[in-house]
C-alpha cells in the first residue's frame, strides 16, 4: 500500500495501520493512496484520525504516566492498545470537559483525555500536541470558596509555607504563597506567626484539581486574632 504522509506519517500508518487490520472500519481516500487515515471500533468517545498533512486527533486516550511535559496516553481500539506520546509546550491549550481553559497540572494519570497536533519524527507514535482536552476534569470544581477550621499544625511562619487545616473531619494541607494575604478577624493585616494551634481559621481559596486534600491560599483569616 502506498502512502503519501511523509516520514513522521509512514511511520504512524505502518504501526497503526498493521494494527488495524483486525478492527473495522478502517477508512481510506482516494483509493490505495492514504490521504486520511481514520479507526474507530465503535466504543463511544474513542477516536484516531490522521490527515495526509500529519495532522492528528485522538479522542478517548487514557493518560498513563507523565514526565515533564510529556503525556504518554493509551487507546485501546477492539484487542489492540495504541500508546501514544504527546508532547506540550508553553503555546498548548488546555481544556476541561466543558471547554474551559485549565492547565497543565489538571491532568493526572488516569484521566480521560483528547488531544490534537502533528506527528513528529520520533520514533512511535508521538504527536507535538496544541490542544489537550480533559474529559476527567471540570474547572469549575477549582473554583475559590472559603473554609473554615482548627488550625492543627503550621510548617514555618515565613511564607511560602504550609499548614494543616482540619475542616469538618477532613485535615487539609493550606499552601501559603508570599502573595498570599494575612488577616486578623478585624480584617487588619496580621502575620503567620500569630497562627496558634488550635485557632479558628479560615481560608479564601481553591483546591487543587489533581490533589482535593490541598487548598491553594489567597487570603488567610485567623479569627482567633481579636
């Protein structure tokens, strides 16, 4: 069979393609050329698409391990599991599953995800990715609130620091940015060594997306401090 992708594209097509002769359909243009490669086994939301430019979109990929920037991912179409290599950079977007834009420390391994780019020369299947989209996440869950609890421990009062909050039954670590601002609770500035174990506290911030037993502090409130 000829191909017209180039070496990044011969590649991928000879590795997909010779996986591929199990599944069905398997889709090709303009007769024996291969101009659009595309492979779906009829599961819902996977998906492999590869145009003749080497353009490529993998939809339903689970991520299995992460490395710097690099997002190592799996489909797994009929009996045949595609591993593929996704590499971001500064200039990728990424998404949750409502479309909002996220970040990078969102995607965690065994998340869901869709991913679009162009193939590179490297060896397997490896794409320089622009867009990932996180079907495991949603931002809106990282969104700000306020919680309130007992101040259990504190690492250092020189920001940045880290103290534990437990809130209800559930002990959270408070991460303590510079930037973060100190209260009272008459609202004039204080500082993280008036903290006291055993002070009430509340906390203005998010929890993180890839870690719900970690808040993000913006302000820190010790309404112990009269």
């Amino acid at each position: 069979m000829n191909t017209t992708f180039g070496s990044a594209g011969t590649i991928a097509v000879g590795l997909i393609a010779g996986a591929a002769l199990t599944l069905a359909p398997l889709a090709f243009a303009q007769g024996d050329k291969v101009k659009n490669f595309s492979l779906w086994p009829g599961k819902k939301g996977v998906e492999v698409q590869i145009q003749e430019s080497g353009r490529t979109l993998v939809r339903g990929a689970t991520v299995t391990a992460i490395s710097g920037s690099t997002i190592t991912a799996s489909v797994v179409l009929g009996g045949t599991t595609l591993a593929w290599t996704a590499v971001t950079d500064g200039s990728t977007k990424f998404l949750d599953k409502n479309g909002r834009t996220g970040a990078s420390n969102t995607v965690a391994v065994g998340n869901t995800i869709s991913f679009s780019g162009s193939l590179t020369n490297a060896s397997g299947l490896s794409v320089k990715v622009d867009t990932v989209k996180n079907w495991s996440k949603d931002s809106a869950t990282s969104s700000k609130h306020t919680f309130e609890g007992t101040l259990q421990s504190i690492a250092s009062t020189t920001a940045p620091t880290s103290f534990v909050l437990k809130v209800g039954n559930t002990n959270y670590t408070v991460n303590v940015a510079t930037t973060a601002l100190v209260l009272q609770n008459n609202w004039t500035r204080g500082t993280l060594s008036q903290l006291a174990i055993g002070h009430t506290v509340r906390v203005y911030g998010s929890v993180q997306a890839n870690n719900a037993s970690v808040i993000d502090a913006l302000i820190v409130r010790d309404t112990s401090l009269k």
